[in-house]
C-alpha cells in the first residue's frame, strides 16, 4: 500500500488516512489525524475567545432591531424570531459572553 510523509505529524502513514482530492484522488496533507486536531484546536481557541468590541455591537445591533420589529407583530411572532436569534447566537457565543449574558437575564428577571 502507498504510504506518504504526514507535513503535520511528520509519520509515514498510508494513503488511506488522508482525505483524497475529488478528481485527481491524490492524498491532501495533512493526515486526516492532524486535520481533525487542528479543527478541534480552532473551534476550542474560538470557544474562549472573548467577543471583540465588533462583534458586541453587531450583536446589540440585531437585538435592537428584532424589538423594533416586533412593535408590528404578534408576540408569538416576535418570540420565535428571537429564539431562533438565539439559537443562532449561542452556536457562535464565547463561554465568556453565554456567561454575561446569563447575568444580565438574571438581573432582568429580579427587577420584575
Ligand atoms: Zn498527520
């Protein structure tokens, strides 16, 4: 069996793990291995990144035009569109900002 020199790990490793290029169906560096690792690696330093200035407005932004919309619809219009933001938001949330904005809601609550 072919094997070819990982530029990730450095090992000799057959063809058969690596991902292969649609049509030439040659190996792409690196290993499916290190792939793996490094998209690993990406999402974890991504998950602990704090939210730039940026994104925290763009985020402020969004919130502040789903209440504007929703002065002309019903509020189970308005409360499906914001879960769905949400949802969408959490996806891409550092633990950091999940954390901050689980306080604010708190507070929000408290104040009645
Ligand atoms: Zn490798």
């Amino acid at each position: 069996m072919d094997t070819k020199v990982c530029t990730g790990c450095g090992e000799d490793k057959p063809v058969g793990e690596y991902y292969l290029r649609g049509k030439t169906g040659a190996p792409v560096q690196p290993c499916k291995e290190c792939q793996k690792a490094r998209a690993k690696a990406k999402r974890e330093s991504e998950g602990t990144k704090p939210m730039t200035d940026e994104q925290r407005e763009l985020h402020r932004e969004k919130m502040r035009r789903l209440r504007e919309q929703a002065v002309n619809e019903s509020p189970e219009e308005y409360r499906a569109r914001r879960a769905a933001y949400q949802r969408e938001w959490r996806k891409t949330a550092s633990p950091e900002s999940r954390r901050k904005q689980a306080e604010a809601s708190a507070r929000h609550r408290a104040k009645g």
